[in-house]
C-alpha cells in the first residue's frame, strides 16, 4: 500500500500576502512528507475558486517541489482536460518536461474542472467535459509513443513531434478523478487508475472498491486508452494525528468543515465558509448540515447517496497514531492500493501540518511497512 498526500492550497481570509505564504507552506509539507517516507504528493488544478483551491498552475507547484526533493513521485491530482482549459498537447510536453527533469517520477490524473466558475473562466461548455477529458487521456497516449504525431478527432494535430519525449516509457501512469459510480465505471473501461474522495467513510470506499472491480472484470479492452492499463485505486483520507488526540479531532473537523463548506459554496452556491474557533463544535455541525442536505434530497424525491453528504461525515484519521492506524487498517482490508492524505485544509495550521506529517511518518506508515515486509 502507497501513502501520499494531496494539496488544494486552502486558506481563509485570503490576502496576497497570505496566500503568497500558504503556497509556501504546501512546498514544506510536500519536502517534509518525502523525509518522512511518502510515496507520492498530488496537487489539484482549480481556476478562480477563492478559499477553496489556490492551486492554479499545479505544473509548477510540482515543478518546484521536483527541484527540492529526490525520490517521491509528482502527481497531478489532477489536470483540467477540456480543451477550452488548454490544448492537450501542451499538456503532454509539459508533463514530459517535468518527466524528465524529476527522473521519472509524473503522474498524470483527468479531471473535468466542472464547477460553473471554473467553466465561465474558460468558456467550457458542460456537455463537453466527459468526452473531450476521454479524447485528451487518449490523444496523451498516442502523442507520447509515436515520434510523429497525427490526431483526427473532434480537433486535427499535426503531424509533429512532442518533445521532449518522457523518461517513463511509454508514458507517464494515466489516473482519473473518480466521485460517483459512473465515472469509476469509466476509469476501470478506459484502463486507467481511479483517483476517489473519501470523505463519506470507509463504507462508502468498499463500495467504490467492489464498483471499480466490477467494471475490471467486465471489461473487454475496446475502450482502453493505452496498452498500459493502470488498475490503482486511491482513496482520500482526511487526517490530523497528535498526540493529543482530542485536539487533532478538533482541529481536523474544523478543517473537514472548512473544506465541505467550500464545496458546498463553489459546487452549490451556499454562503463561503469562515474561519470557525476551535473550541466549536465542528463535528455537531457537520452533523447538522449534513441532515439538512439529506431533508433536502428527501423533499424534491432525491435519493441521498453517500457522495452527496460525504464531506460531512467525521469518520476519519482524526486524533493520536493509533486512530489513523486502526482508520488506515479499514482501507488496506477493503483493497485500497493508496492512502492519499488530506492535512491541507484551509484553517489547520501550518505547524499542525507538520506535526501530522511527522506523526504519520515515524508511526503510521512504518507499522504497515513492517506488515508488507512480514
């Protein structure tokens, strides 16, 4: 089992100066996370959602974490594919660029930047995110094997070269955002690794788990994007761990509350999250929302799914080692082939960060380094 750690660069009250230092602050962690034996970080792409996501130019995020760092690998969590974001050769030389430079060590996830701001930046139109982010993971796959590339579909390339060509033969692994049922189906047929939130709770990833599983075995390779099929699962995982465990609850759920408040702000127009203080009871109004968003469903005959409530649920690596040890220990027997770490959360200090990470590295990861090795 992989550990890695995902970054959104979240932040309240933002100010220039703030937020020139938040992203600072996830470069620490990222270096920080390899001295303390992760396999991966993953930095998101988001385009004008205040508080929420920072992390606009992900490609040099990772450039710069590249440079400070040795061994981990650099991870797209993920890339905007639709065209109206940016053409999908650039994307391709850019990740073959950074392929290069890092030794081999990119990862390249899908996503479709689905949110109306996101969009309204661009010009993308809704109905073109599925297919065009399908066309983009197919025309990578191509363009990174053929020494001179044609691509007739919805847009004509070339013929040409993309240069530079990457270390990683014959490309870098193609991986995919993955929050409802439908798009783990797509992953599992187009062959490539399912990126999923974890946020509804070790269940709710069991039963992503047995979808995508189902989707592998049925498959018949017509729709596979490359010769190289990745079958990896991820699934997020909230977590603060200190040694005082009550804190971390606390300052975890508070966090947790932060970021559901967000989603729910750019995702569904409801009013932008605050700061919160940590003597709140966070995990009481997650609880709350949670139940109204469920009356909601109920009232328009909506059918309330885990997906829909998740980030309201508490139920995660939040309080001393043994807490996300025995969290994590539900993940490795559902099949999860990566905890993908969620510290970065907009009011979670950056010393909290830190901790936490430590905390991982010298506790939890090796308990289940020592049980691969036995």
């Amino acid at each position: 089992m992989k550990f890695s750690m995902i970054f959104e660069a979240q932040l309240v009250d933002p100010t220039p100066e703030r937020e020139r230092q938040v992203l600072h602050d996830c470069v620490e962690q990222a270096v920080h996370a390899e001295q303390m034996g992760f396999d991966r970080i993953w930095a998101v792409e988001h385009h004008s959602l205040t508080q929420y996501a920072h992390m606009s130019a992900s490609e040099i995020f990772l450039t710069w974490v590249a440079a400070r760092t040795e061994r981990i690998r650099i991870g797209h969590g993920v890339v905007t594919m639709p065209f109206g974001y940016q053409h999908p050769v650039r994307v391709a030389e850019r990740a073959a660029m950074l392929d290069v430079l890092s030794g081999g060590r990119v990862d390249i996830g899908a996503g479709r930047g689905a949110t109306r701001q996101e969009m309204r930046m661009y010009g993308v139109r809704p109905e073109d995110t599925y297919p065009q982010m399908e066309e983009a993971l197919r025309i990578f796959s191509h363009a990174w094997r053929e020494e001179l590339f044609e691509w007739h579909g919805s847009i004509d390339i070339g013929p040409g070269a993309i240069l530079p060509r990457p270390v990683q033969d014959p490309h870098p692994p193609l991986f995919m955002a993955c929050s409802k049922h439908d798009t783990l189906k797509l992953a599992a047929e187009l062959g490539i690794g399912a990126l999923v939130m974890g946020f509804a709770g070790a269940d709710d990833v069991r039963a992503m788990r047995k979808v995508y599983d189902e989707a592998i075995a049925v498959r018949d390779g017509s729709r596979l994007v490359s010769s190289e099929v990745n079958d990896h699962f991820s699934a997020l995982c909230p977590t603060i761990v200190l040694d005082d465990a009550e804190r971390a609850l606390r300052l975890g759920t508070r966090g947790q509350r932060f970021f559901a408040e967000s989603i729910a702000h750019w995702y569904g127009n409801s009013p932008a999250p605050t700061g919160y203080a940590e003597d709140e009871d966070h995990t009481g109004a997650l609880e709350r929302r949670r139940e109204e968003l469920v009356a909601r469903l109920h009232e328009a005959n909506i059918p309330a799914r885990p997906v829909d409530t998740g980030t309201y649920n508490t139920d995660h690596a939040y309080g001393d080692a043994d807490t996300a040890i025995a969290y994590v220990e539900r993940l490795r027997e559902i099949g999860v082939d990566e905890v993908m770490c969620l510290i970065q959360m907009g009011t979670v200090p950056q010393e909290v960060c830190m901790e936490t990470i430590r905390q991982w590295g010298e506790k939890v990861i090796p308990h289940f380094r020592a049980l691969e090795a036995r």
